[in-house]
C-alpha cells in the first residue's frame, strides 16, 4: 500500500494529489467493505480414500456462512407448519441422524411411509431417498418440508415466518447477499450444511490409516464380511461387499433384499414405474450402523441380530430378487447363507467398528440455538 501511495503521488501537483489519495482510499474501503460481505469458502474435510467423486451445483457453492446458515435452519422449528418438528426431529445427531423409530411423527401427528435414513456422508450420494427419486440435496430437502405428514409447509410460507425474524435475513445476506430470503436459498443452505456431515473417523478409518489394531474377532468379522462363501474351495464370507463394499459401505444401487414375497411396498418401482423395480430400495450406509436401528425402509428389524439372521436364514423368493441373494450359501447345495453363531457374532463385531463417536459428538453438528428452540 505504502509503495503504491508512493508511486501515485511522485511528481503529481498538490491539488491531484489529494484526489488520489481519496480515490485510493475510497477504493480500497470499497473493496474490504466487499470482502466482509463475501461468503468463504468452506473446506470439506475427508480422508483420500473416500475419493472426490461427488458433485457441488456451481449455483450453490460451499461457503462458511452458508454453511452455519443450514445448521441453524437444520434445527429450525419455524419450517413445520405447527412450529413444532425440525430436520432434526427426525434425524438426531446422537443417532447419526436417524430418530430410533419404525417411522417418523410429522407435523400433524402421522406417521411417515418409511423409516429416516442417516444423513452421514450425503456428499457422495447421488440419488436420495429409499426410492432415489431425487438426484441432489436441493431437490431432496423441499420433499420433508413441504410433504403434509412431514414437516408440512409450503417453502412459500417458511421463506415469510423467516423473513419476518431479526435473525435470518442478516445471515441470508452473509450467505447469499440478500437480506431477502428466497425458497431456493432456503433448499441451498440446508444442502451446504448437510454436505459436512461427514463421518470418517470410527475404528475401521483408524485401522485401514494403520492407527488402531483390531481384535481378533473384529478381524474375523471383517473377513467374513469382505468374503462370498464358496464352500468347494473352503471358503466362509457373508457376502456384504456386492452391496457394501467400499470404505463408505455403500454403492449406488437398488436392490430387493427378500423381505417379502409380495410387495407391501413398491419401492424403487413406485418411481420409475418399471416392474423390474418392484421391492427395490436404495442399499444405505452402514457406518454407525449400531446407532441407527430399527433397520430396513420399514424399520422391521430392532437389532442387528435380526438382520443377520435375515440374511443367513430367511430371504424371500420374488421375482425382482437381487442375483447377489439367490442361492448363495456356505454350504455346498445349500439355498441359504447359513453363517453359524459365532460368525454372526464376529459380523457384529466388525459393524461395531462402524461407530464414530467423533460424528455423534461434533459441536459443528449439533443445534447451535437450543434456546430458540429448546
């Protein structure tokens, strides 16, 4: 500044010189006055093998305020019809983002169809919902908010209750630069928040960067899990990987996992309206598994015992059935997985090396207006 003052003002008469150093400083006034108002950027913060396949709307950019702007409306109750549920009411913290219910209670006192999903690691999924009707976090969020039986208002109505605070619209000018709060940047804020919750810091990421050493029935476990059974070559697995395999637990697939033989719910059909689909339901992430129950889109399974015991004894046989199920077992000829006790003790092992206890507890995450809304 000192060296640029100094070549504007050599050999300039005195009346100039004044100007200038107005103009100057006018200008540089004007430009940090526009820095303070300009959102950061904020840093998304995962391991490497996790990958950097994902994909951030250019219109909706990451930013810092935007960010602290979605946790608040997270926890906002103002967003229900009767001012009394928030996103968090059906996806807590404690719980990785799931409510410990079969199905959630909206707005109006109903129950929703199926059962909340966990929120961690959203920036790398691409098609959200039990049936991936929705392809991005902005498109996703308006669905509970809006839905009757969920948080029930339209974005119309919230984009109002929120204007008419003295909270929101400074901290929507800090994000968007209005102060007039719009539906869109309502959906867009949500979505930043929700990308950070990231979860990548449990015994299974410490193990594979070398920093823990697993027991030895966690060992086995996980084995049994990263193995499919072929009994001809002596070989003992689960056959979890054709689904879950991966250090995020997850792939981006819909299969019918033979819960029924009939339908009771369409699934993934309901949505492309291709029968193929019938019973097909997005595969979820099983990190913080052990927090997350009641399993299933319909959270018929209390326990994760009750879901090993699914896959090692009581698949259904249907017509949209997953190739992956069909006739897979440890036992030559056999039509079931057939783990034995203490294989699905050592399963539940490994999945309790899912846990991160540093996800659960992350004061970035958590309600950060519990006096707004106790």
């Amino acid at each position: 500044m000192k060296n640029f003052l100094k070549t504007v003002l050599t050999n300039k008469p005195g009346w100039l010189k004044v100007s200038l150093v107005c103009a100057v400083f006018i200008s540089c006034g004007l430009i940090q006055a526009f820095r303070a108002k300009k959102a950061q950027p904020y840093v998304l913060q995962y391991p490497a093998n996790f990958g950097s396949r994902f994909v951030i709307p250019t219109d909706n950019p990451t930013t810092k305020e935007g960010v602290y702007l979605g946790r608040l409306l997270f926890y906002e109750k103002a967003l229900s019809a009767n001012n009394n549920i928030s996103c968090e009411s059906c996806h807590q913290q404690k719980l990785a983002f799931t409510d410990g219910k079969a199905f959630s209670t909206g707005t109006d006192g109903s129950l929703t169809a199926r059962n909340s999903m966990s929120l961690a690691n959203l920036l790398w999924v691409r098609n959200f919902f039990w049936d991936g009707r929705s392809p991005g976090l902005e498109d996703q969020a308006k669905f509970p908010l809006t839905d009757p039986h969920e948080m029930g208002q339209q974005l119309s109505e919230s984009a109002r209750k929120l204007n008419n605070t003295s909270l929101y619209p400074p901290l929507f000018l800090k994000a968007f630069g209005s102060s007039i709060i719009t539906q869109e940047q309502i959906l867009k804020a949500l979505s930043q928040f929700e990308r950070t919750l990231i979860s990548a810091s449990s015994q299974y990421d410490q193990y594979l960067s070398g920093n823990y050493q697993p027991t030895a029935q966690q060992l086995r476990g996980l084995q049994l899990f990263e193995s499919g059974p072929d009994p001809k070559k002596g070989i003992r697995g689960a056959n979890c990987t054709h689904c879950h395999g991966g250090v995020k637990t997850f792939k981006e697939l819909f299969h019918n996992n033979g819960l029924d033989s009939i339908a009771t719910d369409l699934g993934r059909e309901k949505f492309t309206g291709q029968s193929a689909d019938r019973a097909r339901f997005r595969i979820p992430t099983l990190r913080n598994i052990m927090l997350t129950a009641p399993y299933m889109h319909d959270g018929r399974f209390t326990t994760i015992e009750q879901v090993l015991d699914h896959y090692s004894e009581h698949i259904v046989q249907s017509p949209t059935l997953s190739a992956f199920l069909q006739d897979i077992s440890n036992e030559t000829g056999g039509k079931n997985l057939a783990l034995t006790k203490d294989e699905k003790a050592d399963l539940t092992a490994f999945l309790d090396m899912l846990t991160d206890s540093s996800f659960i507890t992350n004061p970035a995450f958590s309600n950060p207006h519990p006096v707004l809304n106790p």
